[in-house]
C-alpha cells in the first residue's frame, strides 16, 4: 500500500478536529449538568431557610457574672 504524507497529514488532522469538537461537547454537557446540580441545591438550600427571627431563640443572660480579679 502506497500512502504519502499528505495523506496522513490530512486523516490526523481529521482526527485532530473530531477530538476537539468530541471535547467541547463533552466539556458543554459537563457544565450544563454542573449548572443544574448548583440550581438544584440552591433550590434544597432556599427551602430550610427559616422564616422566623431566630435572634428571639438566644438565651440572654439576665445578670452579668461577676468579674474576678
């Protein structure tokens, strides 16, 4: 089989190109499943906020403790 370097200059540049384009559409599914997965815990995290003021539930000490010296 005869093959000049043409040839295979072309096929690898071919297979250069199909790698690339393979690497970008890999790369565009990993950030839109990335982005999903933030949107989806931003909307678990939104839901346990509680609506009530919770600076009501801190225990307030009514007297101050004596300062020893």
């Amino acid at each position: 089989v005869n093959v000049d370097d043409e040839d295979i200059a072309e096929k690898v540049e071919e297979y250069a190109a199909d790698r690339e384009e393979e690497t970008e559409n890999l790369s565009d599914e990993i950030s839109d499943i990335l982005n999903e997965s933030l949107d989806t815990d931003t909307e678990e995290v939104s839901e346990d906020v509680p609506t009530e003021d919770v600076s009501e539930e801190t225990p307030v000490a009514e007297e101050e403790a004596p300062i020893s010296r």
